[in-house]
C-alpha cells in the first residue's frame, strides 16, 4: 500500500518551506516522505471560485492535510484559512 495523499496548505511567504519538504523527499539519507497532493503548477486565474473548486479536488483526494505555519498564517483569510 502507497502513502497517504497529503495536501500541505501555506501562505505564499513559506513556500520555500513547502520546496524544502520536496528536497528532504528527494535526499536518499533523510526518512522523509510523503505522497504530494499539490496542485502541479499554480493557477492562472484571478477567479476566487474557480481556485477553491481546484484545491477542493486536491483536498478531497488527500488524506492527510498538513498546515505550515508562517509568521503571516493567521491574516491569511482568502485562500489559507480556507483550506484548513
């Protein structure tokens, strides 16, 4: 049996964190890993329903959600605090 789907939700300012997730996956030293849920590239769109409906797909395939916490998190309303 595979790993759990994971979605990690963040704010646009941690996403280096979310990046550094994907090294740690990639370093064969590191016992680090996890089946990514992610959207595979940002969406072209200004359309607030039109990105919830995408990240709802991803979140409703998941089965583990995972949160990064930034300094910024909690103002993060529109999309962020959505999501969790």
């Amino acid at each position: 049996m595979g790993l759990p789907r994971t979605f990690v939700g963040f704010s646009s300012t941690v996403r280096h964190m979310y990046e550094l997730m994907g090294a740690w996956k990639e370093n064969t030293r590191l016992d680090f890993n996890f089946a990514d849920c992610q959207l595979s590239m940002a969406l072209d769109s200004e359309n607030e329903d039109y990105i919830k409906r995408r990240c709802r797909e991803r979140i409703e395939m998941a089965g583990t959600f995972m949160l990064l916490i930034g300094r910024d998190t909690r103002s993060k309303h529109k999309y962020v605090r959505w999501e969790i």
